[in-house]
C-alpha cells in the first residue's frame, strides 16, 4: 500500500498570541509539526505533504530538512480546500491519510489500526468520544449506528449538538475516491468554508462504508490552540516519557518531575533519578547510575555506576563508570572524564581530558587540558587557558599534586608525579617527581594597627569633629593604608 500523507498545518493559531506560528511551538524541545512528521514517517511506504499558511515561510525555513513537500496554501478557505492544495500528487490507487500540524502525540499505531480499515468500499474515520464535545464536528449515526454524515458545531441543530462523539479531522481513504469528493465540495455553511469534512456524507452517498476507530486515549488527538492546551500537552507527553523509562527498569522517586526533552540511545538497568532531573537531546546512560535532584544532563555519555549529586550540570561530556559528580558540578562540551573520577563542588570544567582515578574536589576551573592519571587538584585551582583571543592548553601528568589555590598559566605542563605548593602561579613548565612553588614571602608587621571607626576614636556628637581625616567615616583598612597620615596620630 503506497501511502500519501497530507499534514494541515496553514491555520494562524491566533488564539496561540505569538509572533511565531503556532506549529512550531514545541513539545519536549520538539516544534509540535515535527512530532506529527516523525510519527507519519514511521509508516512504511510513506509520501509526505505539508500545507503551510500566510507567514510560514518561517515554518518552512525553521523545518527544511524534513524529507518532506511543501504545499503553500495562499488563502485559507477551509479543511477541504486545504487537502485540494496537494491533491494532484496524489495517485488514484494511494492511500491518502489527512493530519494535523497542531495535533502531535497522535500514535503509529493508531494510524496503522486507521489505514488498515481503508478500502474502495470503506472510509476509516478517527472520532473520539467526549464529555464536552465544543468546537467538534459531530459524528452522526443513523438507526444502525452507521455514520451518515459529520455536522460541524456551527451548523448543527439542538439534536445534533448532543452528540457526544467528536469528529477528529484525522482519516484516510483511497485517492481517486478523494479526488472526487473535493471536486464537489461547496462552501455553503455557517463559515462559508470548504469542509473536508463534507466528503463523509458523499461517501456515504456513494455507497461507502465509514469505518471509525478510536485512539488509545484521548490525549493522542487533542490538538493545540493556546498556551493552556500547550502545557497540557506537555505534560501528557512527558508522563508518557516516565512510563517508558520505568518500564525499561529505571526508578523514579517521582515521574511527575521528570522531563525527558530527546531520547536516550542507551539506557542501562537499575537507574535511579531523583527529582527534577532534565535530560536534553541524546543520552546514553549506563546501569546503577544515580543521578540527584536538579541536575540537568544534556547530549551526554554517563557509563556505568556513575553518580551524579544534587545541582549539576553536565553537557556534551562523557563521565567514565565509577565516577562521582557533584554536588553543585558543571561539565561544560567536550569534558571526557575516565573511569572513577571524582568531581566536587562548584567545580567547572570545560574541553578537557580527565584520566582515571583523578580528583578535583572544591571549587576549580579546568579548562583546556588534559589532566593525567591518579592526579590530584587541590580547591580553588584554576587553569589560566584564555588571554583574551587566544586559548591554551595546561597538561597535568600522571599522579600530580596540585596545591590548593594554584593558578596554572597556559600553555604549560605540570611533570608526572610533581607537587605544586599551595598558592602557587605556575607560568613555566614544572619537572616530574619535584616540588615547585612560587610564592612570595610572608612577612608580618608588627607596627600595624588594626583600623578602627571613627565614632569609637571621637566620642562626640559632631561626626566631623576635629579628627584630621575629615572626609571618611571609617579610616582605611589595609596595610597599604596605614601609612596614611591620619594615623600617625596614634
Ligand atoms: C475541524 C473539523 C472538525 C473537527 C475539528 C477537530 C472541518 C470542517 N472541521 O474543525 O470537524 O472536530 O477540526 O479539531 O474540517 N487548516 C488549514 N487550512 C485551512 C483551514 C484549516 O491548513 O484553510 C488547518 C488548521 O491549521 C488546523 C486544521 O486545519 O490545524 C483544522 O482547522 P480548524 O479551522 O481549526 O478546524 P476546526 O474548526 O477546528
Ligand atoms: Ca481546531
């Protein structure tokens, strides 16, 4: 079966209030066009149309690389009209399935159920059954339940608009029979609009049995026209989302704080996410991983018994099993880090290689490097790797020691098992299995005097009184300072 699938997607979505069309508005990261496309494209034997609107060029431009056509719709003067658009590439023995641009979680497998009930002799219609049923064409049956006709809501009649059962825009049925029909259609109803519609009560005519299923759930055919329905949706695809994953053996403290926006292209056993957990575009993510809450993980590889703690960050990296990540951690692109590396708090790093068994614990930035085996990054190091236009990479052998607070001056290279001393600035390449440190001396003075305020120094009413530092309130605090005059007096 040769399969033509003509997606509606031209209306204004006013109701939306935006500047960009209402189609790509997204669900999950996802422009709501591109969730029906990728469902149409799942079908076997499968031709594309879209009928984009007045001002969707930006639809078009924003979704180019659909394997898709594209059918400009100039003035929009109904459903039927819409479908006449792209009727002559449709070939007389295809199947024609219509869809919707703003209806997206729509299943395969409803559309499969739907087109395998499409014959010469059979029209497949997708209805759903409603407690409000506003705004919906209604399906009308006759005595034996066959459905005559839809009535839109606008011209039904009081009988007619006690219908429960919706219309919801979406069938199928063969091509040469569809031809005909649009070529009869006529705009004589309440919105002088050509109504696909209208093409159920001439199948009937012609003898033809409307066939109806229903979808798995009534999400699946909701569409969307505001903000309200938006976030409805959202959250209906993201439960979806949480199913899938606990079913693949993932635990979730709470699948209502979760949001899955992209797919895994590996997901392991025995994962456990806590809550408000993000994952973006495509993550791999191995067995017994622990992730914490409020963390967001984004196109990124976590192999095997990771953990990844409270509050991090991690984006286009990769973290090599037995890691420990966080609290508070951000991987920023292109980090690697090998297996049992430990990251700590409010640590950063960007481009860089970290090699087994190393550990950056507090408060660090490593940017650019390449940090070797069993090597040790004492809190508050930072690689000095950007001078304003250029960028410079710091490689730090195996089992180095680097004192806290070190600044390591790019490019430059720290010895295998060498040890940089606390509060170092490191500008010049160390020797392996040494001590280095650069430092200046400490000294104290013992002439200093800890700066005081001025009211405890004048205890008067005028503030300004006869002290010579006239214009400060509080005397200078810092060593420097002291040499000022005013506190020679002492
Ligand atoms: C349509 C159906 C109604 C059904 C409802 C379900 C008709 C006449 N009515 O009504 O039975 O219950 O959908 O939501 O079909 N579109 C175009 N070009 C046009 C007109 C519409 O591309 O000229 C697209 C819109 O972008 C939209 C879809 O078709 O995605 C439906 O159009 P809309 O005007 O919203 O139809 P409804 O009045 O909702
Ligand atoms: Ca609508």
């Amino acid at each position: 079966m040769s399969i033509k699938t003509i997606i509606l997607a031209a209306g204004q979505g006013t109701r939306m209030r935006s500047s960009r069309p209402k189609v790509l508005h997204e669900i999950a990261d996802k422009a709501l066009l591109q969730h029906v496309y990728e469902t149409a494209r799942s079908l076997e034997n499968n031709q594309i149309y879209i009928i984009y609107g007045h001002g969707g060029e930006t639809v078009k431009q924003t979704l180019a690389s659909l394997d898709a056509t594209w059918i400009e719709q100039k003035q929009q003067l109904g459903t039927g009209h819409a479908v006449q658009q792209a009727i002559h590439y449709v070939d007389d023995p295809d199947t024609v399935l219509i869809l919707y641009g703003d209806v997206p979680l729509l299943k395969a497998k409803t559309l499969n159920a739907l087109l395998h009930k499409v014959s010469l002799t059979t029209l497949a219609l997708l209805t759903v059954n409603l407690d409000d049923p506003t705004g919906y064409g209604r399906i009308v049956r006759d005595k034996e339940h066959a459905v005559v006709k839809i009535v839109e809501q606008k011209d039904a009649n009081e009988a007619e608009l006690q219908i429960t059962e919706g219309n919801t825009g979406i069938l199928a049925c063969k091509g040469s029979q569809l031809k005909q029909w649009l070529a009869r259609l006529g705009n004589n109803n309440a919105q002088n609009e050509y109504y696909l519609t209208d093409i159920i009560e001439m199948a009937v005519e012609d003898g033809l049995t409307i066939e109806t299923c229903q979808a798995g759930s009534a999400d699946e055919v909701l569409g969307v026209n505001n903000r309200m329905q938006l976030a409805q949706l959202e959250r209906v695809y993201q439960a979806e989302q949480a199913h899938f994953l606990m079913e693949k053996g993932v635990t979730l403290r709470d699948p209502a704080r979760i949001d899955i926006r992209g797919e895994f292209a590996e997901l392991g056993q025995d994962i456990d996410i806590d809550v408000n957990v993000i994952f973006e575009g495509t993550n791999r993510i191995g067995s017994n991983v622990k992730i914490g809450p409020n963390c967001l993980i984004k196109n990124s590889t976590i192999a095997d018994g990771v953990e990844v703690l409270a509050n991090s960050v991690i984006e286009d990296a990769s973290v090599g099993s037995g890691s420990r990540i966080g609290p508070f951690a951000r991987l920023r692109p292109q980090t690697e880090l090998a297996d049992h590396v430990h990251i700590g708090n409010f640590v950063e790093i960007k481009k860089s290689s970290v090699a087994s068994g190393s550990k950056i614990n507090h408060l660090s930035y490593i940017g650019d490097s390449e940090v070797g085996r069993k090597v040790n990054i004492g809190a508050g190091t930072i690689t000095c790797n950007y001078d304003g236009v250029n960028k410079f990479k710091t490689v730090i052998g195996d089992g180095a020691f680097i004192g806290s607070d070190t600044q390591l001056v790019a490019p430059v290279t720290v010895g295998k098992n060498a040890t940089i001393g606390a509060g170092s600035t490191i500008t010049k390449d160390t020797p392996d299995d040494q001590l280095t440190l650069s430092r200046t001396k400490q000294l104290s003075v013992p002439t200093w005097q800890r700066p005081v305020k001025l009211a405890e120094i004048v205890p008067d009413n005028s503030p300004h009184s006869s002290h010579p530092c006239k214009s400060a309130e509080i005397v200078p605090d810092n060593l420097l300072h002291s040499q000022h005059s005013c506190k020679s007096e002492k």
